[in-house]
C-alpha cells in the first residue's frame, strides 16, 4: 500500500527540484495509479478499499502539483518552511505591477483591433515567454535552496500568478470572439 508519509517526490520516485522529468512523472503517475486503484480492492476490506481511496486521491494531487509550474513552486516553498498566503500575497515589485495594468489594458485593446486573434496569439506568446523566464530564474533559485534564493523564488511565484491569469484572459477572450461569430 500506499506510504502516506513521503512528499510528493519521493511518492513519484523523483529527486526534490523544481525541474521534473515529466515523462517519468507520467510514467509513475500510471504505475501509482494501477496499484492503488479502487477496482483491485473491490473484494478487499472496508479499510483496504478506504485506504486505496485515499491513496488514489493523494496521488493525483501529488501528480497536479507537481506537473503545474505553479503549483509545484509553491510546493516546493512548503518543503523549505515557506508558506503561501493564497489570494492574500502579492508582489512588490512596482514595476511589474504598472506593467500589468498596461497589459491588461492592451489585452482589452485587442478586441477592437483588424485582426484580434492575431493580437491575442502574440500577446500570449508574449505572456508565455515571460513565464518561461521565471521558470528558469526559479530553476536556478531552487537548485541553491538559501533563504534569499527561496525569497526571491516566492516573489517570482506570485508574477507567475498575475502572468497565468493574464494568460487565461487571453484565452477567455479568444473563445469570447469565437461565440461572437
């Protein structure tokens, strides 16, 4: 059965960095997933099936958490001791801010424009790249782990936050004009 205590990690077999085999993780994820299954326990006692319950439930949220980039970094931060206030932190970085406004703003341009799948499809390349970045910055701030590198990997977490929700925008607007059609 299932062991309970190991992080998510150790559950997938897979050393602890923010950086992930993502085929080995889907890999895992199928083999975990086969073992625990509540079909193979359909005979099995209450606890048996109460157990392959849970374990399959704690497996596919090991497996989201650590195949989102956000998700697994605030993760990541709860194994070094820092805890994220969800929805009640955000960065200070001023400057990043201001240029979310203009984002935002040139995101509600977009609609207007000739060709506002054209902008769209930039405009989310654009937000893409920016994300990519940060992925990489918190790579590297991961790999040393010191207490200024695991400060500014949370700082980098929470524009990754503004940047997937200026990305789901995007992509909430482009199914907008498609229902306009």
């Amino acid at each position: 059965m299932l062991d309970f205590s190991k992080n998510y990690f150790e559950l997938f077999g897979l050393p602890v960095g923010y950086i992930v085999d993502t085929e080995q993780l889907s890999a895992h994820y199928r083999e975990l997933q086969r073992a625990v299954h509540p079909d193979r326990f359909a005979n099995a006692t209450e606890q048996e099936r109460r157990l392959s319950m849970q374990g399959a439930v704690r497996i596919n949220e090991a497996y989201e958490t650590l195949k989102d980039p956000v998700l697994r970094a605030s993760y990541l931060l709860s194994l070094n001791g820092i805890e994220m206030e969800h929805g009640r932190e955000t960065t200070r970085d001023a400057a990043f801010l201001m240029e979310q406004m203009e984002l935002r703003e040139e995101l509600e341009a977009a609609r207007d424009k000739p060709d506002p799948y054209a902008v769209i499809a930039e405009f989310m390349t654009d937000v893409n790249r920016r994300i990519n970045g940060l992925i990489a910055q918190m790579a590297v701030q991961f790999e040393s782990a010191t207490p200024e590198q695991l400060a500014a990997a949370k700082e980098n977490l929470l524009k990754m936050q503004f940047l997937k929700k200026l990305r789901f925008d995007a992509e909430s607007l482009e199914a907008e004009l498609d229902d306009a059609l």
